[in-house]
C-alpha cells in the first residue's frame, strides 16, 4: 500500500518519528564524532584492540600507496599502465565503481567501471575496443571484468563493454549482473560522440558472450547516473543522479506488469517500458521538503512520495529540468547507494552552492516498505582538510559492512580516506591514501571509489582513481572496536 503524505503526518504526531527507524545499521543514527586518533607503528602497537576506535591508528605505506590499521595488509590487484588484460593492453584508467561475485575456488569476480568521458584520444590508456563489445566506438570509457584468486591475487582481466562514456557508479543486481551507469549527458554530435550517451547498461560478469552488442537500458532514463539498486521483493530499481544546475534526483522505476527480472532480461524492455519517477519528500507537517541539505540533525525522517518523469530521454530537456519548483526533491550530488537492511542506503556527497543549507557529506536510509527517508549520518563543513583528524568530507561510493555498519570512499578535498561508522555512530579511519600525485609543497591525492567486500566477507576491495589502482585489504575484520 502507498504511504500517503496525510498518512505519514498522521503517524508522524501518533508514535513519533523515532518508531519509523529500522533496519540493523540503525546505530548510524548519530551524529559521527570528529575523533583524532594517533598514527605511526609505535602507536599502533600501543594502543590496542579494545581501546581503539574502529581498528586504530593508520600505519604510514613504507611503499606510499595505501596506510591501513595494524594486522591489515593490501594487494595490488590492476594498476593502470602496469597490469595487462588477457589481450595484452593495458589495464585502462580511472577506476570507479566497481561490485564483487563469486568466483572459483574461493576467489572473487569483480567488474570494475572505468569513468573516462569523452573522445578516446583524450586518454592514454581507454578501454579497448573489443570487436562486437562497443556502443560507440568514439567513447573512451566502459567496464573490465577481474578474476582473483582469494586473497586478492589477480588471474585474468578482460573488457566486459566497450565504447561507452563516464562510466562511474552502478551496481550490481540479485541475478549476478552489473548495471553501469554513465555520468554524462552527452548526446550524438556532441564532445566527439557518435551516439547518445547517459545510460544504463548490464555486464555479466561470468559470460564475455553475453556482452556482446552492448545495448543501453532507455527505460531507466538518459541523465548523469550515478549508482544502482535493485529491490529483488517489489521489483523496483532505485538510480541518484550526479548533476548540478539545478541539483539532481533519486529516481525510482518500477517494472511494467508481468515483467519478471533475470539475467538477459532487461534487454528485452521496451524504451519506455514501465514508470520512472523522481522522489518527493515533505516533513511531519506535511510540506514539501526542497533540498535534502534542510535536513541537518541525524534520525530526521521524512515521507516520500514519487512523481512520474514526463520524457525520460531527455531528448530537449533534461530530466531534472522538467519539474518545477515545488514538485519534487532535489539534492547535490546524489552518489553511493546499496542496498541492505531491506532499504536503499544513498548519498548526497556534499552541499555547498546551489544548496540552501552547507554540510560535507550526508547518508540516507530509504525503506520502501514504510516509505520513509531517514538521515543517519551527516558530515560538518570540515574545517581543514589537512589535518587528518577524523574531519572527513565528501562521501561517495558506500557500501554496507558484513562486520558491521557501512565503509565509504571519501571524495573530498586534501587528504583521501576509506573511512566506517561504528555502532555508536562515530566515523573511524580505514585507509589513507598516500599516493602523491602533486609535490611535497602541493600535494594532490586522488578518490577512492568502487568499495565492496568479497562474497565471504573476508576481503575488501576498493579503488585509487587516478591513476587507476583496485587494491584488495585483507585483515582482522572481527576486532573493530565498538
């Protein structure tokens, strides 16, 4: 049954706001603490286990790439320009989102986006045009699909789609696939294309055969996509939108009648198959919130409801612009989203122009059986970027932890963390990134992007965008402490 706004306001005033929260990660529900925690070996070791905040204390990289607690340890599994694909060329740069299966004996299968827009030439290493793999062969960007044996150690990486543009975030579905979306909206004629751009399209991860002729899912929209989820239960696949001027949209598109989900399937949808809307939110009274960034303590929730997109190719206008002021919900730079907890976790990476309220960084909780949005974690403006003192900013990618509450990638300003949530919904370092791409005087390091765990649980897999590194962190998982 749809929540109505009237329904919403009526439970709202009878049991309060706080009854409508739900799900295992609702220990998110606090504001994250700002906490400075001491770095080195020596402290590290002094500083144990039970007193430690998330795994301690980061240990500086003796090779620069990536600092990780005490106990933990990386693998390089492609390193853009270093590591090959089966056909000999180059892993391609720019790693992004990125979403692990299970593999053989152990391993893992990971399909790793690869966000390179526009022409080929504007890239050293783009995604190579494998014969009968490429929508348009003036694209640089697309997927490789990764084997590694357990632990990390790479086996082979070959091109899963080819000649697609920006791809960044997606996500992978109940039925073994991926869906990578492209952050663009590029059209034919436009910044070297041949063909329209701004799309959704699947790889199977396990079959290069099923890739081939790759074709775009128009039914989910033509727009800048960031991430993907699916709800296997109701059908629907809830998509954020990256884009600014104005600020973009979560969507929702539900399946036409009879329409049953599985691997091929999405092929077959006509382009305006199904209903895709675009989310509106309004507070316990009734009124329509504008921007998510109004919401500025954690635990706030809001009722949703969802208005129909009216031309979801976007071919004059585009979609974000085809609403008014006053019928839906907007918010800067809708990023991450995965599903857990029975609800869609998403982010809005930060607020500063164009918002009426500033923050760096919020997390939501969407329950499509209540049809509820609740903030469970808000970053202040950080300060200082520099001081590497548990300030994040900037949250993107996200996934839930089988350990316990959620690992992000920071996309923020200075220094670059994979940072988590404990249970009393503090933020804790996981990962510095270390790898200078400026100098000593002006350093510059790059996102990290594409977190996700291995099927077990016991492998963590993210990506250094640039120049395009997927490492495998393996580690004592079951001590974070609480």
């Amino acid at each position: 049954m749809e929540l109505s706004r009237r329904d919403f306001v009526n439970r709202s005033t009878l049991l309060g706001a706080g009854v409508l929260i739900a799900g295992s990660a609702e220990v998110l529900a606090t504001a994250p603490g700002a906490i400075a925690a001491p770095a080195g070996g020596e402290a590290a070791a002094a500083q144990g286990a039970s007193t430690a905040l998330g795994y301690g204390p980061l240990v500086p990289d003796p090779d620069g790439i990536l600092a990780l607690p005490k106990g933990f340890r990386y693998e390089i599994v492609t390193y853009s320009g270093r590591t090959t694909l089966d056909t000999g060329e180059s892993t391609p740069s720019n790693h992004d989102g990125t979403a692990a299966f299970k593999g053989r004996h152990g391993g893992t299968v990971l399909v790793n986006n690869h966000e390179l827009k526009g022409p080929r030439a504007n890239w050293k290493y783009p995604v190579p045009l494998l014969e009968g793999h490429v929508y348009d062969p003036a694209a640089a960007g697309g997927c490789t699909v990764v084997e590694v044996r357990k632990g990390g150690k790479q086996v082979t990486e070959w091109v899963g789609i080819a000649g697609t543009s920006t791809n960044c975030a997606g996500g992978a579905t109940p039925w073994g696939t991926w869906l990578s979306g492209e952050e663009t909206e590029d059209k034919a004629g436009q910044n070297g294309m041949t063909k329209d751009h701004g799309y959704i399209f699947e790889v199977d991860p396990y079959d290069q055969e099923a890739n081939r002729d790759p074709k775009p899912i128009k039914a989910f929209g033509r727009y800048a996509h960031e991430a993907v989820v699916v709800d296997e239960r109701r059908g629907h696949v809830y998509l954020t939108e990256d884009a600014s001027k104005p600020n973009g949209l979560l969507f929702r598109w539900t399946p036409p009648a009879g329409f049953k989900h599985g691997k091929g399937k999405l092929r077959t949808l006509a382009d305006d198959a199904g209903v895709l809307e675009a989310f509106k939110v309004f507070d316990k009274q009734g009124k329509l919130v504008d921007d998510l960034s109004r919401a500025t303590q954690p635990g706030t929730v809001y009722g949703v409801d969802w208005v129909k997109v009216p031309e979801r190719d976007a071919q004059t206008t585009p979609v974000r612009k085809q609403f008014k002021d006053g019928e839906i919900t907007r918010a800067r730079k809708l990023e991450g989203m995965w599903w857990g907890d029975e609800g869609v976790y998403f982010v809005s990476s930060y607020a500063r122009e164009e918002s009426p309220l500033q923050h760096d960084g919020q997390v939501w909780f969407y329950s499509p059986a209540r049809r509820t949005l609740t903030l469970k974690v808000i970053l202040g403006v950080n300060p200082d970027v520099w001081a590497d003192r548990g300030n994040f900013d900037g949250p993107d990618n996200i996934t839930v932890s089988p350990h316990g509450g959620l690992i992000i990638a920071e996309d923020g300003e200075g220094q670059q963390h994979l940072f988590g949530t404990t249970e009393d919904g503090r933020t804790y370092a996981l990962a510095r990134n270390e790898l200078n791409l400026g100098t000593a005087d002006a350093p510059e390091f790059s996102e990290f992007t594409g977190v996700t765990f291995s099927h077990d649980g016991h492998t963590l897999f993210a990506n250094i965008q640039d120049p395009g590194i997927m490492l495998a962190i393996t580690g004592p998982w079951h001590r974070c402490g609480r």
